[in-house]
C-alpha cells in the first residue's frame, strides 16, 4: 500500500483524533484552495520579518491579550525550541510542571541541560519554569499562582498549551493561561481548532522576549513556509471567534449517554472536547483495537483509557455523527493478541537513547537513564508505538 492509498483508508473513518478538522468534517478549510499553496512573492510577505498581511494576522491573533503572536508553521515545538533558547543564560536552570513533551527535554539536550522537578523554593533569578496545561487528556493544572510566584522570585513562565487553543472560546470551557502572567504561552491550533496540522501560534508578553525569539524561530523553522497551514490559522481563529457551542454541548451530551447504554464508561476531564474512555472486563488497548475494527480512530490509550478529542460540532458541520453512533453500537470488544518481544536483556543497562511512547510524546526513560523495563512491559505487549526502543535494542545488539 503507497502513502496515498493508506492516507484514503484512515481519512475515510471516523475521526476522534487530532487536527481538529476531523478529516474536514468541523470548519470551512475548503475554502482554502490548494491553489493558495505559494511562496513568498510580492504581494504576500515574510513570515520571519512580516510587515504586511502576516503581521496584520499576527496582530489581529496578539492584541486582545496584549501580547506579540507570531504565526508559527512547523508545530509548537518550533514555539518550545525557540523560547528555550531565547530565555536560555550561562547559569540558569529549567524546571517542569507536570508531564512534559519531549520537545522540552530535546530543546535542553542541545543545551546540555535536563529539565528538574519544580521546586518553588529552587527558582532564582533567570530560572525558566515549563508548565504543560492542559495535559494530553484533558486536565487542566491550578497554576495561576504559582505563576505569579515564579515570577515574583525573577523567573521565567512558559506554558506549553498546545491542546488548550479552543480554551475560553465560551464560558464553558476552561479558562486559557493567556491571560495569566506567563512569559510565552504556545498553542497549537491544529490539534482542537479546525487548522492544518502544524498550525500554531507563539504569544509573548515582552517584546524583547519575542525579538529574541524571532531570532531563534528564524534559524528552527523551514525558511518555505506553507501558506495553506497560516490561511488556516486564520480561518480557525475566525471559527473561534464565532463559535456558539449549543450543538457541540447537545451532541456531547448525546454521545456520552449513548457510550453508557453500550457499557462503555465515560470519564469526563477539565475539557469538555475530550473525553477518556474504558470497558469493564476489558484492557483499554483492547478497546481501542476494537474501535478501529469499526471504522472509529481514536487520539491515543493508555493504562487510563482511550482518549476521544471530540469534534467542536456547530452548524451546517459535516460530521457524520449518526455514522458514530452505529459503529458504537456494532462494536464487539474482543482481546488482543499480545507482541511477545524480548526485551529482558534491556534491564539495567543505560539508556542510549530517550525511550519515549508516542503520542502523548512524553519521554519514560531519558537518555542516560537506567533502564527498568517493567516501564516498558505493557506498552511493548500492547505493541504501542515507542520512539528510542529500536535505537537501544540496536546498540546492545539484542535482537527480537
């Protein structure tokens, strides 16, 4: 099977899963026309120096929070890459709250630092404290204060909310850390909002923090960047602004009801467009399996469950929700054949690479670390996808 044929099959199904265009079912990108795919003639501008029609949009994205936006086409990571260099100094440390995406730990690698465990107590002056809000699933971390603190002692705030850029779109959803004092806070449209992946959006308080930014976003992102991903940006930004959530709340509502009387359990989080789900009796990996042998693609499984990134449903959508609901109730939850990989000889040795499952992306064993493979067992069984295994396995020439 090529790439286009594969790509035919996944966008065919029911989408539960990120860009939040749900295979262009939620939005208006069809009137992005693939002729809008150019490059940066007169006319248009420059994406690391705007001066017209970007910085128009830039600004039209900054000013209701007084900050500096700035498009950014490569993912939040580009945002993450550029801001830890920017707040980097000879002499100060970086420091985590909560799971954190393995952008944070590779942007520190190439400056020989490794992100530390928050400790209030620990920040000094220049100290930089990464907080990730909303979680891959969903919950929402009470740091408003704890921001003000961080900045109190002379510290530095970035707030990595890439699944939080459809927050405070009406009264009920959660609150966005934008209006906190954090120094940067990153969103990625794509992942809730209906934008092309990689579509997302740097906000900075101080422009002196932005300037040294666009130096380092200038160096990180690809000098072509895809005007199809910033016409969506703006086309997503626009859908925010109009959103009334009346039929996303109805549908919601009806979809979690009709989850129960299939004996599926709903767990509800800080977010309402996300939702975790289990089946008694049953390992979420053997749900998750089953969904898509139904046609149903969801965002990820974990030990806690499936995780659903609900479609921001809204007039005239395109979503084919009575499609979803009798795929759920077709669906036969069957056990899954477990992977019987080896990796037994991996226990104790060091980590040659960060062993990382993806998604969420958020790094289990860092490069250097001894590696205790009853971390691994369950993701290695329920063949999860796991980013740095095979680079290891290699290295101490294991063979499975």
């Amino acid at each position: 099977m090529d790439l286009q044929d594969a790509l035919k099959k996944v966008s065919s199904g029911i989408s539960m899963h990120v860009p939040g265009h749900k295979n262009n079912t939620i939005g208006f990108l069809s009137d992005i026309k693939i002729d809008y795919d150019l490059t940066e003639v007169p006319g248009l501008d420059n994406l690391h120096e705007p001066e017209d029609v970007l910085k128009e949009l830039n600004d039209t994205l900054g000013s209701p929070y007084n900050r500096y936006a700035q498009l950014v086409v490569n993912g939040s990571t580009t945002g993450m890459l550029a801001s830890i260099h920017a707040l980097n100094h000879q002499n100060n440390n970086f420091f985590y709250i909560d799971d954190a995406h393995k952008s944070l730990y590779n942007g520190l690698s190439l400056l020989d630092k490794t992100p530390l465990e928050f400790r209030l107590s620990h920040i000094k002056k220049g100290d930089v404290v990464v907080i990730t809000s909303p979680t891959y699933y969903g919950d929402v971390l009470d740091v408003k204060d704890t921001i003000t603190d961080v900045k109190q002692r002379g510290g530095y705030v970035i707030v990595d909310e890439a699944h939080g850029a459809h927050f405070s779109m009406t009264e009920n959803f959660p609150s966005s850390l934008i209006d906190s004092d954090a120094d940067v806070v990153i969103q990625s449209y794509h992942k809730m909002l209906p934008s092309l992946t990689g579509a997302s959006v740097t906000f900075v308080k101080d422009k002196s923090i932005h300037d040294r930014m666009m130096h380092y976003i200038n160096i990180i992102e690809t000098s072509s960047p895809n005007y199809l991903v910033m016409a969506s940006i703006e086309s997503a930004q626009r859908f925010y602004n109009t959103f009334d959530d009346l039929i996303f709340l109805k549908k919601r509502e009806q979809l979690i009801h009709h989850l129960k009387q299939c004996d599926i359990s709903v767990e509800t989080v800080d977010d309402p467009a996300k939702i975790v789900l289990n089946k008694e009796g049953h390992s979420p990996y053997d749900l998750e399996r089953s969904l898509r042998n139904v046609n149903i693609y969801s965002e990820m499984v974990s030990e806690r469950g499936v995780l659903w990134c609900l479609p921001l449903w809204h007039d005239n959508d395109r979503y084919p929700f009575e499609q979803l609901l009798e795929a759920i109730r077709n669906l036969t939850v069957k056990e899954l054949d477990e992977i019987t990989i080896d990796i037994s000889e991996l226990h104790g040795k060091r980590a040659v690479e960060t062993i990382t499952p993806y998604p969420p992306g958020v790094p289990l064993i860092l490069a250097g670390e001894v590696i205790d493979i009853n971390r691994l067992d369950e993701f290695v069984r329920k063949n999860v996808k796991i980013e740095g295994l095979r680079k290891n396995l290699e290295y101490y020439n294991i063979e499975v």
